[in-house]
C-alpha cells in the first residue's frame, strides 16, 4: 500500500510541476494559429491595404 501511496505523490508532484509549461505550450500554439490565420487572411486580400485598413505591418505589430 505504501508503494501505490509512493507512486501517487510522486505523480502528483509531476503534473503539478509540469502543468505551468503545459499550459504555457498550448497558449504559444494558439497564439501561432492565430498568428498564421491572420497571415493567410492577409495573404488572400488585395494588394496594399486590407479591408479593413490594415497592412501586414500593422497585423504583426498587433501580435
């Protein structure tokens, strides 16, 4: 029983450590899919400026 009790702490000591970095990695992913999204956005509209006003200095600056 003390191993099973052992083990638990041990894992749970883990997940609690390593959960910060987590969910710092999935915010980052998100933050590039947004990054990229709005990259094809501006890649798909006219020449110079974008329908709404913006260029693709504006849409980095932005992030």
């Amino acid at each position: 029983m003390n191993a099973i009790t052992d083990t638990l702490v041990v894992l749970g000591t883990l997940l609690i450590l390593a959960l910060p970095a987590l969910v710092g990695y999935v915010h980052e992913r998100r933050i590039d899919q947004q990054l990229r999204a709005a990259a094809d956005r501006f890649a798909q509209a006219p020449a110079g400026r974008t329908r709404r006003g913006l260029t693709m200095h504006d849409v980095a600056r932005a992030a």
